[in-house]
C-alpha cells in the first residue's frame, strides 16, 4: 500500500511546487486591454481604471506563487503608482480579460482591418492635418506649408469623409489669407450613421449638425457625436466608426482645424479626388513659403489700404517674437508661423491660433517624436521633421530669416 500511494505524494508535492507564476499573462492582458484607449477621448479614465483593477486583482491571485519573482513585485509597485496617478479607486468595475469576440462594425478598432493596432503599430496607421493662420498647413506626410489658397478649397476628400475650407484675404496688399468657414460631410456608413453635415462660419461654430442633431444614425450610438468643449469657440467630432476625431476653434474671427484618421481610409479615393491639402498639399502656385521658410515683402509698415484693426506697424521682428515665445517655447515652425502672422496682420490672436495647433499635434497625432517641425536649412529641400522639444536652427537660417524679416 505504501509503495502503491507513494508516487501520488511526491506527484502532489511536486505539482504545487511547479505551479507556474502567471504575472507575465497579467500584464499581457492589461495591455491588451489598454492598448487601444485614446487619452485624448472621453471615458478614457473610467476604462483604464477598470484595466487597471482587473490587472490589480489577476497579480493578487498570484501573489503566493509569484512571492519570489521580481517582474510580480515590480507590477505591484507600478499598479499602486499608476492607480494613484489616475485617481482610481481600489473597488469599482473590472474589465473582462477574455472579452466575446465580436464584430461592431461602428467600431473602428474592432474591424478586421484594424486587427494590428497594437503598441507602436498603431502609431503608424493614424495620420494628422491641421490648419491656422494664415494659412498654416501640416500635410498627413508632416510636410509644412504656408498658402494662398482664397476661396473654397478641399481638405480632405475620400470615401468615407469631405473637408472643405474657405479662406479669405486678411489685409489688404498682401497675399496671406485666413479660415472663416469650414464645411464637413460625414458620409453615410452603414447602420453607423447617415450622412451628416456639418458647417461653421465664423461667430457661428455649433455644437450640432446641420439637420439639429449631435450624433450619428438614430442617436442611440456613440459612432458618431459632437462634443461642445467651449461654447461658440472649440468642439470635438469624434468618429468612432471610422476612428476619426476633429477638433475645429474660432481664435478671434477665424477658424482653425485638427483631424487624426487612419491611414487606410484616409487614402480610400478615387484619382478624380486628388486635389486634397492634406494628402498632397498646396500647389506650388499657392505657396507662400519656400521649404518652410516665411518671407515677408513689406515689414512694420502700414499700406494706404490697410485698416485700422490690422495695423501692420504694431509689430516689429523683436516684439513679435518676444510676443510669440510667451506662448510656444519651441522656436519650431508653429513659433515662424505665429512670428510670421504677428507682422502680416498685427492681430495677437495669430499667436493663440499657433499655440492652440501646437496642442492639438500634442493630443491628436500618434508620433511625438514628429510633433515638432522646424525649417529645412536648405534652399529647395523638403521640410524637416525634429526630434525633440529643443530649439535647433542652424546659423544660415537665422541670417535668412534676419535678411528676410529686415
């Protein structure tokens, strides 16, 4: 009997001694259960405080046969950090691990398509387009450009959304034109949403389509909805069937306009819709600036025809970039461009419209590293993407810029 039940001990015994620590699963699964949140969006703290509980309570049930692991300890350390970095209570809902598999088809990231969105995958499959100033155009490629472009134009133009802005002069004399109306056709999807239209104008920028409504389809489904930040100054269009999201400001009496989208639907068009800023940015009829480089013709004066409430004299080169650096502290493209719309129009609120694009890049596009653009150093090279937040302009740009400015 003793020979017969032995084995059955020592199998027991060694059994519970193998029992596999299964912290590298926990974290597994609370990145994958983070990885497709958006700090940027609404609810993003209530899901990620829920991930966080459901990590929190997967390394608690590990806790005896993880006792001598050091990966186990420094979750628990990084989990009660991280808790009280997002202000997240111990007990409250968890997020389901092994969530049902199923197709939302208002849901972009859950679509087949998007099934590699995971960690720096995903950072390269969304695209970033701003617009401000005068105007100021960041291109999906991260080209910069400063355009004419008065009258209607096409931002964006493919089978899933239509963009279109229209600019106007800001002083007379000069070829430097500004935002006043910006027209966006959500196009039917589906039974995510019909098609949707919205129009803001200046002193008009709503919180509702132009049908009255604020939300996709029926109004029962989050797949498409705008979100009033502040009232007749900034709203948020998020998109989720298509995994859009548009930020559009007024900044004194002109418009300003961010939009993150995923590449595979962003370049969805037909070749009959190629004039698109976004996708190939301004003709090269309708550039200002050379290669980032903003010239002006005439600096601190005011011409017979200019009015009253743009008088050029107000700012020089030394004031307007005092002005500017109070703002953006990054002497990049945004800091030029906000210098360079101080002297065309004389109007202060060119530089919140800089600083407010600048935030926008912070909150919308996937690449921190490509947030800051700064000037190419080089006569008819292609605009430069910078690295970091700290200012780098060769000696030659600031001989230019001086020559230029003076």
């Amino acid at each position: 009997l003793l020979d017969f039940s032995m084995p059955s001990v020592l199998c027991l015994a060694d059994c519970q001694l193998q029992t596999p620590c299964q912290i590298q699963k926990c974290t597994t699964d609370f990145v994958s259960l983070t990885s497709h949140l958006n700090s940027a969006l609404d609810g993003f703290d209530l899901e990620f405080c829920k991930a966080l509980r459901a990590y929190a309570a997967c390394t608690y049930r590990n806790s005896k046969v993880c006792r001598g692991n050091l990966v186990y300890h420094s979750a628990a350390l990084g989990i009660s950090d991280l808790m009280s970095q997002r202000n997240c209570s111990k007990d409250g809902p968890t997020s389901s691990t092994k969530p049902e598999v199923t197709h939302d088809p208002c849901n972009y990231s859950g679509h087949a398509g998007a099934g590699e969105h995971r960690g720096e995958e995903q950072t390269s499959t969304y695209l970033f387009c701003g617009l401000f100033g005068d105007p100021h155009l960041r291109t999906f490629k991260d080209h910069f450009q400063t355009c004419k472009v008065e009258g209607a134009w096409p931002l964006i133009d493919n089978n899933y959304l239509s963009v279109q802005v229209t600019n106007v002069p800001v002083v007379p004399g000069s070829s430097a034109t500004a935002t006043n109306k910006i027209t966006i056709i959500f196009k039917s999807y589906q039974d995510c949403t019909d098609q949707k239209v919205y129009q803001a104008v200046t002193d008009d920028l709503p919180a509702a389509f132009v049908d009255g409504t604020t939300s996709g389809s029926n109004g029962n489904t989050k797949s498409l909805r705008i979100v009033e930040k502040v009232g007749g100054k900034y709203v948020e269009m998020h998109a989720r069937y298509i995994g859009t999201t548009v930020y559009i400001r007024q900044l004194g009496h002109y418009l300003t306009l961010a939009i993150r989208m995923p590449q595979e639907l962003a370049m969805a068009y037909e070749e009959s819709q190629d004039l698109q800023l976004c996708v190939n940015g301004c003709p090269s009829s309708e550039r200002i600036d050379d290669s980032g480089h903003l010239p002006l013709s005439v600096m601190g004066q005011l011409p017979p025809q200019a009015s009253p409430t743009h008088p050029w004299s107000v700012y020089t080169l030394e004031t307007a970039t005092t002005k500017c650096h109070e703002k953006i502290l990054v002497k990049d493209i945004y800091f030029y461009s906000c210098v360079f719309d101080l002297l065309t129009t004389g109007d202060v609120n060119f530089t919140a419209a800089a600083h407010s694009a600048l935030k926008d890049v912070e909150a919308l596009h996937p690449r921190k590293e490509h947030w800051h653009i700064f000037p190419s150093n080089e006569s008819g090279g292609g605009d430069s993407v910078g690295t970091g937040s700290k200012f780098f302009v060769s000696p030659g740009l600031v001989c230019l810029i001086l020559a230029v400015f003076l």
